[in-house]
C-alpha cells in the first residue's frame, strides 16, 4: 500500500509521533506539534520549552509564516552579569561559545505551537502532548547521534548543576545507550496540555523563570514572558524551474538568502557547481551591516529580490566575477538547531525548524525549561551583542521552506546547520527539481558550502569542477567524511506525476522518515 503522507524528522521517534497523527487522522500541524513536542525529548537539548522557530504553513486557502522564535528580553531590567564562553571542540578546532544568564532571550516553541494548533490544526493539545510528557518520564534511549551531540556540548551541559543533573547524572555525559529522562519536562508538557501557552508565560511557571534567570544576572522579565507572541507574517517567495519557492521573511535572513540565490540561479541559467558557488558567494555578500539593519524595516525583501539587483548578481556570477565579501565568518560551525517536514493526505504541509542554540545551561527547577543561548550566538548578534531593542526577535539563519508545483505541494524542507542551512536547502531543492532526485537522494548527497572565503565539500564532489575553483582563486578544504557541518535537510516530497509520497532524513544528523 503506497503512503499518502509522510513526516521527515531528526530522530526516528520524532518522525513517527507525526505519522502516528496522521494516521488517526490529524492534518499537517497536528502531527509537526505532536512531533515537535517529542523533539523536546528525543532531540534535547536542541530544542524545547526554552527554544524558538518557525512554522510554514501550506493549506489550499493559505500560505502562513509563524514566527515564534527568540526575542530580546529586557523589559524593566538591567544586565548585571556577563556571557560565560565554553570552549567547544567541533571536528578537530576549537570553537567558542557562549551561554550563561546574560545569554538567555525570550523563548517561543510553547506560544507558536499553540498558535499554529488554533489557527490551522484540529487535534486536541492534550493528545498531541500526553505522548510526549510519557516519554520524557519513561526516558529515551541516546542514540548515536544524540550521544555525539551530548559529547560536542559536554561544557554546555556540565557548567552548571541543575543542567549537569540531567546530561550527567552519574558525572559523564549521556553516551549512546544510555537513557535519558526529565520528568520536570514531562510535568510541564502536561501543564502546557492543559493550559496552553499560559503554562510557560503567565503565573508560577513564568515567575520562576524569571526570577532564576535574573538572580544570575540576565534580563529575562515577567513582562518579556507575558508581552511574548507569536507573529503571522507572509513568506518571501521567488521562483525556480517552473516552482515558486516559499521561505522565512524578515526580520530572519535565512530565507530571503535562499531565495535570492535560487533567483540568482534561474537568472544564470545554470545550476554548474561553479554557479551554485557563485550564487552562495552572492548571497554572502549581501550580508552587509546594511543587511543587518533593513532586515527589521518594511519592504526590505522585496528590495533585495527587485530585478536589478538579482541581474547584476548573474552577470557576476555568469562571468565569473566575484562580489566584495560581506559579514559572514565560520564562527558558528556547530548548528543546533532541528527540522520536521510533514505532508499531509490533502496536501498539506508544515515546515517547522525549532533551535536553543546549543543551550544556556540554565535549567529552571521545576519548570521543564532549558533556557535558549541565543543572546550569546555570534550569528545572530554579526553587529555586536545585546545590541538589539527589547522586544525585537532575532534574526536567523532558519529557513523552513515549501516548493509548490502548479500551486501543490511538491516538496517540504529546511534544515538545522546554522550558515549552512542556505547551502543546505539550495542544494536540496536543486537536486530534487533539477536532477529529479527523489526526497532520500537529495539530501543525502554530496554538498558544498561556501563561506569566509573558502569552498568546503564533502567527499564525493566532482574533483575535477573543485580544481576549476581554485584555478579561479577559491580556496577549497575537502572534507574526509559527511559530516554534521553540511546541515541536516529532512525534507517530505510528491511526485506530482504518480501522486506518490516519501521523505529524505539527513544522515548527517541521525534523520529518519516515517509514512502514514
């Protein structure tokens, strides 16, 4: 029997709580909450009641954006502590991060999920949720990818006790194998059933977060948490190949970066390794400090995807030309940051990637919340940190994205990675619309990312077109493994001749497809 739906998850449990939903005949955002909500248990600490994203909606009458990701606290407060930096040993190089109370923004998977639930689902929250808090109380078995994850931030999940409790319990972090548990999360999710996103925002729930937070010296105040909500706004679109691509708007940088390259890419005429390189390097130097700044004023993508900027793009690109570069830097090689895709048996999709940075580690007692990072993620703070007025969301580098054909659902996708999360998409949706890749193909394929100047790809790239790149200046570092720097693209698809359904999990970060 062929599927009719399909969820793509960073965890095998993850994608088949959605397809479960699906099953017993939820739609599209029945079965993206439910499955997130396990995410908080399978895929933590990427994600959770600390962390923030984004949920593209695709229905027959609509095309929505919900943005609930991090926003800037500070409400009534002032900082008196600092960000506390860990050194991270990702692939060999050391990598500085920073976490602590002064890196703590406000969070928002528990407002948008609600939100997406009583705009566009019709499940219950308790039943997407009951599963869910069983789990965290039940435990998970650490798989390998969980176990290399746990192992990367062992000085996240260590500096401090409450979060050393969970990650640590007998000294070592949890390594594949072991089981791990957080009965505080599922107390919290069944809060959460019952009251909504009142459970993480309002009362007691909210008075201790605050509180926790501002005792060692960070900004996060009870009216930051009762001001928060999630934000409808349009997808930026832009066409390729007959498709029309939808993506995350402003004030994120993600899509509108992805569909500027894509843009560049239909101008060209030419998807040749060295103009998708091309078109990455372009969509690098559009990340000027002006960027930056236009991302949070109207209009702005419409300004940066208007005819002429796109054509002066390709011509570069088509004569091999290359921009002035513009802001980006591999500060950020980590990404932590998880992605599920579900289409739906009418067409429905949503597309929703979530991140807590790689954490704070400031876990509040008694609330299931590990507390995001994201005022400490040189990413997202490319002009200084704290810089940002309170109450205004961060930009991001997450880009859930929808490939409509003949205005259906031909693909759902986005990825986890951080900067590679535009290189990773664009490719993804390249292999998939160009070389006919089906969903599994396409995201385990080979990738490049360009970024700081320099080309980096994985085993498996034509060496002869890697040599053509540095005869034209490029420095290229060949990587002797796939690994977890490319992203992590799960993505579900239609073949829009037969009808059929799959999916693609990334292997790079332990992906996995269940079909309903």
């Amino acid at each position: 029997m062929s599927a009719h739906a399909a969820v793509a998850a960073g965890h095998p449990l993850t994608a088949e709580a959605g397809a479960r939903v699906l099953r017993d005949g939820g739609n599209a955002v029945d079965a993206a909450v439910a499955a997130v909500l396990t995410s908080f248990v399978t895929e933590s600490p990427l994600t959770g009641l600390g962390a923030g994203g984004f949920m593209l909606v695709h229905t027959a009458d609509e095309d929505a954006l919900l943005d609930f990701f991090v926003e800037m606290p500070g409400r009534g407060v002032e900082r008196s502590s600092e960000l506390v930096p860990v050194e991270i040993l990702f692939d060999g190089t050391a990598q500085i991060f920073n976490i602590g109370a002064a890196s703590c923004g406000v969070p928002g998977t528990a407002a948008g999920l609600a939100e997406a639930l009583e705009r566009f689902g019709s499940a219950p929250l308790g039943e997407l949720a009951g599963p869910a808090a069983r789990l965290a109380r039940d435990g998970v078995e650490v798989n390998e990818q969980q176990g290399y994850l746990h192992e990367l931030l062992t000085p996240v999940l260590t500096t401090y006790p409450e979060a050393r409790a969970l990650y640590a319990p007998d000294g070592d972090v949890l390594r594949a194998g072991d089981v791990f548990r957080f009965a505080e999360l599922g107390d919290a999710l069944e809060r959460y059933a019952a009251e909504g996103s009142a459970a993480i925002y309002d009362g007691e729930a909210a008075l201790a977060i605050s509180s926790w937070v501002r005792e060692r010296g960070g900004t996060l105040a009870v009216a930051d948490l009762a001001a928060y909500g999630a934000i409808a706004r349009d997808p930026v679109r832009a066409t390729f190949r007959g498709r029309e691509i939808l993506s995350n708007p402003p004030p994120s940088a993600g899509g509108i970066l992805v569909v500027f390259a894509l843009a560049v890419l239909e101008r060209v005429g030419s998807v040749d390794l060295a103009d998708i390189v091309g078109a990455m390097e372009e969509a690098q130097a559009a990340r000027t400090e002006e960027f930056h700044g236009g991302l949070y004023e109207a209009g702005f993508a419409e300004s940066l995807l208007r005819d002429e900027r796109v054509a002066a793009a390709a011509r570069r690109v088509g004569s091999r030309q290359r921009p002035a570069p513009g802001l980006d830097g591999l500060a950020d090689r980590l990404g932590s940051t998880t992605h599920i895709s579900v289409l739906d048996a009418d067409g429905n999709g949503a597309s929703v990637t979530c991140s807590n940075g790689t954490g704070s580690g400031i876990v509040v007692p008694g609330t299931g919340v590990h507390v995001n990072n994201m005022l400490g993620e040189e990413d997202l703070n490319p002009l200084g940190f704290h810089r940002l007025a309170t109450g205004e969301r961060l930009p991001s580098m997450m880009a859930p994205s929808v490939v409509l054909r003949d205005g259906e659902v031909e693909m759902v996708l986005g990825s986890g990675g951080s900067n590679r999360i535009r290189s990773a998409i664009l490719q993804a949706i390249i292999r998939l619309v160009v070389d006919e890749d089906w969903a599994q193909d396409a995201v385990s394929a080979p990738r490049v990312h360009f970024e700081a100047d320099a080309v980096q790809a994985e085993p498996g790239i034509d060496d002869g077109a890697l040599r053509t790149l540095e005869a034209r200046g490029y420095e290229v570092a060949r990587w002797g493994r796939r690994n977890w720097f490319f992203g992590g693209v799960h993505t579900v698809a239609r073949d829009p001749d037969s009808g059929a359904v799959g999916g693609g999990g990334d292997p790079r970060r332990g992906g996995a497809v269940a079909l309903a």
